[in-house]
C-alpha cells in the first residue's frame, strides 16, 4: 500500500485545476472523505454514481476524481432515496473520498475545452472567454540593501510569472519612516526612535491560488519585524484562463464535411445544428475558425461571434438558441459527448504524476442520455 496521502494527490490535482478558478456557483473539491487516509488507488469518472462507487469498492480504491460534483445543491438528508445520495452514502459507508474538479477544470489552460479542439484537430488554440479579476498584485517595501533577497523568494515562489513570462517586477525607491514600541525589535535603527531608510516599493502579479505561498516567501525572506504590504485584485483579464477555446482547421471544410468530423469526433448518436448558417452574401461558408466549449455552453454564443468563428461546438443549445447562428455555424453534440475527453485528461495526468498506486479510469457508463 502507499504511503501517499489523499491529501498529496488532491494538492497535485490543484495543479492542473486551481479550485480558485471555478465559477462562484460550483461546488469543487472534496466532497466525502478524509483528506489524511492513506491512498489506496484512484479511480476517475466524469460523474460520480452509484456503479462507480460500487467499481471502486471492487478495484479497491477509495478516492474517485470526478469532473461532475455528486453534491451540487445542499443535501437535506442522507437517506440512500435518490440517485445523489445514493452514492454519497456508499461511499461515506466505504471510507471512500470523492474529489470533484467541474469549473476548475473548465477554465484551466489546456482543460475540457482545449481537448474538445484537440478531438476535432484544431491548433493554434487560445482561451475564448479569459477570465476577470482573477489576477492578483503584491505591493511591499523593503530595505534596499535587502531587495535582491526579498525578490528571489518572491519569484520562487511563482509570484510575477503570467503566461510565457516569469520574474516579472516593478521597482521603484523612496524613503520609508518607522518607530517601534518597547517590546519592538526593529532590524534597522532603535526603538523609540523613528528612523528614515531608503527602501524598495516591490511590486508583483500573482495567481490567487499561490497566494498564501507567496506570502509565506515574503515574511520569511523580510527583514523586518513587521512586513507592510498590500494585496489588490486586477480588473485585467487573463488570457490563459477562463471558459472555452478557439482555433483553426488545417483544412477548411464545407459544411456537411464539417458535421461528418463534429459526429465522428465525438461519436454522438446525433449533432443538432443551427439551419441558417450563411455568409454575408448568401454563398456556401467554408469553416476555417472553430470554438468550443464543453457542457453547457449557450451563454457563449455570442463570445464566438465577436471572436471570428464560423463555427461553435458546444452542449445544451435550447430552440431559440439556435435562432442567434446567422453567420455562425451552432454545433450541440450532448453534454456527455463534449466532455467525454476530460475523463482520460485526468487519468493521464495523475497516471504520469503517480506510479506507486493505481490510476483508474472507470468503465460505468454514466451518460444519462440514449440515442434511437
């Protein structure tokens, strides 16, 4: 058995999926379980049901990573009567920890959507929808003699890296004032004095869930008794975080071309399509530039529009959905269809990160929809 905590992978899987990136409404992390049990082995789903609980008791693990969290909404009761708690009794009566990624995994660089565009050979794929106000700035000040010191710890810690950039900085110099108390034991001048020092304004960009990190750099590698600093969140947006992701075809395709890959791709029983697609001149488009987004994805329509697509594959389109597809070609293939590839995202990421216990993918079906 591994020594390995369920603690460790979870830590891993916040890597890939910070739970800082979810949408203000999901429900991510962990949802049954001790994160202090020992990892026995690992099994991945994309929902969470009963027959998955039941395959983890027979493979003998005890942490499932889900994408879909088994708990959305607040349980009343734990009485096995429906399909939610069934599962999550289970696995409370099995010590059986579930962890849960959904939005997280969503917004990631290199998430659900970028594996929808890597079914249908896409490249050049960027975010569609970057996220707001994730980003955050480290203001602090420090003696000038000690900034070197201070600056290191800070960009080690991950602070002022974005995208492909990383030590990136801001300094600028003045003279801070300061007078400690008697029970004081000021690094630089006395107490009971006030002292003038030539100091540093260090300031920062950082990613929320690096936060408490970097902080712990900065007051370890801080001079002073008491560390002044300000922490800010940016209205800027972020270009390698946030919903859906958009790219190119190789080769542009017709339409009815372009529906024969969508089908074949994501083996859907059935794609259902926007039947006003047009140019401008009424002439047959060709599709060059593609978005998509897994799981529900209507809220987006308009996101492809402003971004060039000439089409958008996503899931859960209703009937007037479809009606905003001038010049736009709109795609559902199933919610279950257009996130099926983040079940093997995760089993590939945790099977490379850890080889001392055994990563799972599960066989249980769970996509509630039948095609006739």
């Amino acid at each position: 058995m591994s020594n390995m905590m369920i603690k460790e992978v979870i830590a891993s899987i916040e890597q890939l999926a910070p739970r800082s990136y979810a949408e203000d409404f999901d429900n991510t992390g962990l949802l049954t379980g001790s994160s202090d049990m020992k990892v026995k082995g690992v099994l991945v789903t994309l929902d969470c049901l009963e027959q998955v609980v039941d395959e983890a008791i027979d493979t003998g693990c005890n942490l499932i990573v889900s994408f879909h969290p088994i708990i959305f909404s607040g349980l009343k009761s734990l009485v096995a009567k429906d399909y939610v708690s069934r599962a999550v009794v289970k696995a409370i009566k099995n010590d059986i920890a579930i962890y849960a990624t959904h939005t997280a995994l969503d917004n990631a660089k290199g998430g659900v959507s970028y594996r929808m565009g890597q079914a249908i050979g896409l490249s050049g794929m960027k975010t569609l929808i970057p996220k707001k106000k994730l980003i955050k700035k480290l203001v602090t000040y420090v003696p000038t003699a000690q900034l070197e010191q201070v600056q290191e710890a800070l960009f080690q810690a991950g602070a002022g890296k974005l995208g492909n950039y990383a030590e990136c900085s801001f300094v600028s110099q003045g003279q801070g004032t300061f007078k400690g108390n008697e029970q004081s034991n000021p690094a630089l001048g006395e107490r009971n004095k006030r002292s003038t020092e030539i100091e540093s304004q260090l300031s920062l960009t950082f990613l929320p869930h690096l936060e408490n990190q970097i902080l712990q750099a900065l007051h370890s590698s801080h001079p002073y008794e008491e560390v002044a600093f300000e922490i800010t969140e940016l209205e800027n947006k972020y270009q390698d975080i946030g919903m859906g992701a958009i790219g190119n075809l190789t080769d542009p395709l017709e339409t009815q071309a372009f529906l024969d890959l969508i089908k074949r791709s994501f083996d859907t029983g059935s794609v259902r399509y926007s039947h006003n697609f047009q140019s401008n001149k009424g002439q047959r488009k060709i599709i060059k530039t593609v978005a998509v987004l897994g799981g529900s994805g209507a809220f987006a329509i308009n996101d492809a529009k402003a971004a060039g697509a000439d089409a958008y594959v996503t899931a859960d389109l209703k009937y007037h959905d479809f009606f905003q597809g001038e010049r736009l070609l709109l795609c559902d293939v199933g919610h279950y269809e257009s996130e099926q590839f983040t079940k093997n995202l995760l089993y590939e990421y945790l099977s490379e990160k850890f080889s001392n216990f055994a990563v799972l993918c599960a066989k249980a079906r769970t996509n509630p929809v039948n095609y006739f």
